[in-house]
C-alpha cells in the first residue's frame, strides 16, 4: 500500500489549497477592497494574517489545513478542535506557546474548516486517531505534547493510548466520562443534526452571526467573547461537512466509544491534565475528576465561572495553564 501522507514544498502546498479556503480567502481580499468601519477592517485584517499563515498537507488522501509557529527544533504541541470547530479556535493559544518555545502545530480535522471532506465519511474516533498519527509521520515529529478540546480529547486519548510511544503530554479541555443512555444515544444525534445543519449553519450563511452566538451564551458558556471571535467561531459553522456532524455526533452516542474512555485512560502512563469547565453542561466536571482517577499519572483543575467553550471564553488562561503543566513535563 503506498503512503498518502507526504510532506509538501512551499509550491506543492500552494497546489494543495483547497477550494473551500481559496473562496474564502478571496472573499475576505474582496471585503478589504471595500468602504468598511475601522472595527470591522480590524477584524478581517486579522482573518487575513491566520489566513496567509495557512499550511496544508495531504493526509491519508485527504488534504489537511493546519497553522505552525514557534522553532522548528522546539518541542512539537499538536492542537485538536472540538466536534463542529476548527483550528482557529486555538489562535489566541498559539502565539504564547509557540513564544514559550513550543513547535506549535493547529490543525483541522478532515471535513472541518479548511481541510477537505472525507470521501469515506470516516469522521469517527478511531479514524480521526489514524489521521492524527499520519499528520504526525507526515510531518516528520518527535514526540508530541497533544492538547484538545471536547471531541478532540476522544480523538488524543485514543492516539494516545494506540501510540503510546509517540505522546509526550495530553491537556484534554472540557472533557469527561459520559454514562451511556439508550435514550439519549436515540435522540440527540439527530437532535444535532437539526439544531447544527439545518438551523445555525445556514443561519450563519445569511450573515446572522450573531444568532449561534446567543445560543452559545444561552447553553453553552458563562464569559462573553469578542465579537471578532465570535465571527471566527462561526466560521466553523460554513466551513464543516455536514456529514462530518451527522457521523460525529453517532459516534459519540454509541456505547462502545464511550466505554472505551475509561480503559483507554487506564493505559495511558503519560503526565495527563483534564481542564474542567465548573458549568459546562455538556462535558460534566465531575465526569471529568472521575476520569482523571483512573489516569495512572493526571491531574484534575476546574475552571470557576466557564461553560463549555473555554477555548473562546477564557483564552489567556488556557494559555497560562498549558504553559505551566508544560513546564512541569519531564523528559
């Protein structure tokens, strides 16, 4: 079988551009161009420089979006979004620990912002898993401190614990044991698929950001963010495949993955922090101390006054709390 995952030159990785991103990109130049308030000129400014920071990569076939900063000889941190995200929701993460030395690498999972759909529709745990240590190889790393957030953290705990030599460190944000309930395993897959592909997804493509945006501080968070990253939060909406969501939320819903949390947790020997969220109402903080239990070598810190989406509602705090477990990790 030869291996789709390659590294790419400055010129291949032009060629590897995918539409989704080339259209955007052209939209915010286009916006530019035109009459605009000082704040919203700001705010695509800053659109444009993540933009012209994007790396791509082809993965197991399917070409992957990814931003990197920080020495190349530094120790490599791979960030992993959460379900319906992107790579962008770590770019207040990225500076300071790429400026702490870190190789810092964000990427999208495939079907998510800009990265390409799978043809397989293989948007489950264990393919994602694969996808992450393939990015890995493609790129050559040692290693890796991984940090990730909600479906994230099922994607790097189940990397970790099929590849244990390749994990240095795991931060899991927002992350924890789920009972399994028929009832719910019946109901709120395509309860998510209603609410994300069918009302907020083509609400945010009128323009109508800032309807998933109450819904958010409605259910999901207790801090207001910045409505420039709000837009970029939102952005994730246009950007993820459909059937990305659709699998996704099964997933999660099936006895099996969620059982498997605790065993994987068990094997994984590495230093492991689960950051809790004290009113997230969808990964559960005491889900998450009980999880951390089991963990041979973790540590468990609840967040006071933050819901779900920490990596928006309180960044700065992400950042100091990674550098300093960071820090802590030998060898």
């Amino acid at each position: 079988m030869v291996d789709q995952s390659e590294p790419a030159t400055v010129a291949e990785e032009r060629d590897l551009r995918t539409a989704k991103y080339t259209t955007y990109l052209a939209e915010v130049r286009t916006a530019l161009a035109g009459k605009l308030s000082a704040r919203e000129r700001r705010r695509l400014e800053q659109q444009l420089a993540l933009l012209e920071q994007a790396r791509f990569v082809r993965v197991k076939g399917v070409v992957h979006h990814y931003l990197e900063a920080g020495p190349r000889s530094g120790q490599p941190l791979v960030l992993v979004h959460g379900w319906d995200c992107s790579a962008y929701w770590w770019h207040h993460i990225v500076g300071p620990l790429a400026r702490a030395g870190y190789r810092v690498l964000a990427y999208d999972l495939k079907g998510h912002g800009f990265s390409d759909s799978d043809p397989a529709r293989n948007y489950t745990v264990a393919g994602f898993s694969d996808d992450l240590r393939a990015f890995a190889e493609a790129l050559d790393l040692p290693p890796q401190h991984v940090a990730a957030f909600s479906l994230g953290a099922f994607v790097a705990l189940h990397y970790a614990a099929h590849n244990p030599g390749q994990v240095r460190s795991l931060t899991f944000f927002n992350f924890s044991l789920i009972p399994y309930s028929r009832a719910a395993s019946a109901v709120v897959p395509g309860l998510l698929d209603t609410v994300f592909n069918r009302v907020l997804r083509p609400i945010e493509r009128r323009g109508l950001w800032w309807i998933p945006y109450l819904y958010a501080l409605a259910v999901l968070t207790r801090n207001t963010a910045p409505v420039s990253d709000v837009k970029l939060a939102t952005l994730s909406l246009r950007c993820c495949d459909p059937e990305a969501v659709r699998v996704s939320a099964r997933e999660l819903a099936r006895r099996e993955v969620l059982e498997a949390v605790a065993e994987q947790m068990r094997r994984v020997e590495q230093p492991t922090l689960l950051v809790a969220g004290a009113g997230d109402p969808i990964m559960r903080p005491q889900g998450g101390r009980a999880l951390m239990q089991l963990a041979p070598n973790g540590q468990f810190l609840q967040v006071p006054r933050c819901g779900h989406l920490i990596l928006f509602e309180l960044p700065e705090q992400v950042a100091q709390i990674l550098q300093l477990f960071l820090r802590g990790v030998k060898g």
